[in-house]
C-alpha cells in the first residue's frame, strides 16, 4: 500500500474481508474516499493471527482496523 507523505492520514489501504479471498482485497485509495478518514492506528501485535495473515504486513507501514466488523462504508 501506498502513503502521500503530504497527507499521511489519506493512504491507500488494503482492506480486511475473511469472505473475500486476499488476492482478490479491496485496494481503497483514502484521498479519494471523501467520508473515509483514519481515527486510530493500532499495533501489529493486536491483529488476530488470521488477519495478521490476510494482510501480510511489512516494516514501515501503518494499518487500522475498523471496530464495525461487517459493515461496509456508505451504509
């Protein structure tokens, strides 16, 4: 994923669905999701093992996770 070092809260984010295979991950670009924005991070060692899997994280990246498991932004 991707950051605009200019506006660090807007990245590009990979999102978490255990009913979508990870290949096939929605990318969302947060710049260009207008009512989106980031309110917490969290650390890598509070992702559940299988999330922690999906997302397959790497060295200096940030990664948050919405507490509304199951609802799809919009709704």
């Amino acid at each position: 994923m991707a950051v605009n070092l200019s506006k660090p809260l807007k990245p590009t984010v990979l999102i978490y669905d255990p009913s979508v295979p990870k290949h096939e991950a929605v990318i969302l670009d947060l710049e260009e999701e207008k009512e989106l924005n980031i309110v917490k991070r969290i650390r890598l060692a509070q992702l559940p093992q299988q999330v922690f899997a999906y997302l397959n994280p790497r060295k200096r990246m940030t990664y948050y996770c919405d507490a509304t498991p199951g609802k799809v932004a919009g709704e």
